[in-house]
C-alpha cells in the first residue's frame, strides 16, 4: 500500500464525547508500520517542521475514514512514529441511529423498572386492559393485556 494522508489534531474534549473539539490541524503523508488494521493502526511520518508534536493526540485518516487517539513517539533519524486506537467518534452515525432501551441513565431513571438500585414498594395491583381485535377476514383474535404494577399503601 502507498502513502497515507492523515491530519494531526489537539483534542481538547473527554474521550468519550462523540463531537470533539479540535484544534491546529497538520496534514501529513505517513508510512504504515507494520501490517495495517482498522482498529490501531502504526504510522511513521518524517517530523519535518513540526518536531516535537506538543499537545497533539488524535488524528484522522482519510483512506481509512476513521478519527484515532493518537501517541506519539519521536524517533532517531527525523522520524515519529503514531500509535493509534479507533475513536467511537469514527462511528458516531450509527451510534446516533441506535435504538435502544436505556435501564439506567445518568438524570433520569423508569421507576418501573427493578434494576436493585432503586427500592420496591410492597403490594401490587393487577389491571386487565383490552386491547380489541387483531387479524383477518379468516381468523380474529381478541386480546387482553394484562400487567402488574407495585403498590405501597394503597398509593400508586
């Protein structure tokens, strides 16, 4: 494989923030160190002007369409060497297209639901709701849904 382009970054945001704020972005055309993989790739680049790389720790390649956590080492001879690691940012589109049923969040909880870290009230009440007619002209059926909810002195 040929050259790569990446773009040298400053994150100044919490790994696990999906948009990053990034700053002083620095092109380059890097080597692959080693086999290449999608999840941590090694680059080596020549340092060039930009020499000791203070601050800078995430990147992105453009042939590989994914944004890394960057280390990087500088090297005998004008040479760095990046270690990386795939950020989730890299795939924050189909992060936000998940459909998900959340048990805990970090504000706001379903007290309905008995996770052990929220106490359960003593009682119950069973409802019975019908629900209506569900098929076709050859076969119908009637269905009642019914569900329990805790009670703790007869207030729900």
């Amino acid at each position: 494989m040929s050259a790569l382009h990446i773009v040298l970054y400053k994150n100044h945001s919490a790994f696990n923030r999906l948009d990053k704020v990034l700053t002083d972005p620095i092109p380059f055309e890097v080597q692959i160190k080693g086999t290449l993989t999608h999840e941590n790739p090694v680059f080596v680049l020549t340092r060039g002007d930009n020499d000791y790389f203070v601050g800078y720790n995430f990147l992105y390649c453009q042939e590989l369409d994914a944004y890394y956590n960057a280390r990087i080492t500088v090297l005998q001879g004008g040479l760095a060497q990046i270690s990386c690691n795939i950020d989730p940012s890299s795939f924050k589109g189909q992060i936000r297209g998940l459909n998900a049923f959340v048990e805990r969040q970090e504000f706001v909880n379903n007290p309905y639901i008995n996770d052990g870290l929220l106490p359960v009230a003593q009682g119950s009440i069973i409802d019975a709701i019908d629900v209506g007619a569900v098929g076709n002209s050859t076969s119908t059926m009637y269905l009642t849904c019914i569900g329990g909810i805790e009670q703790d002195n007869g207030v729900l």
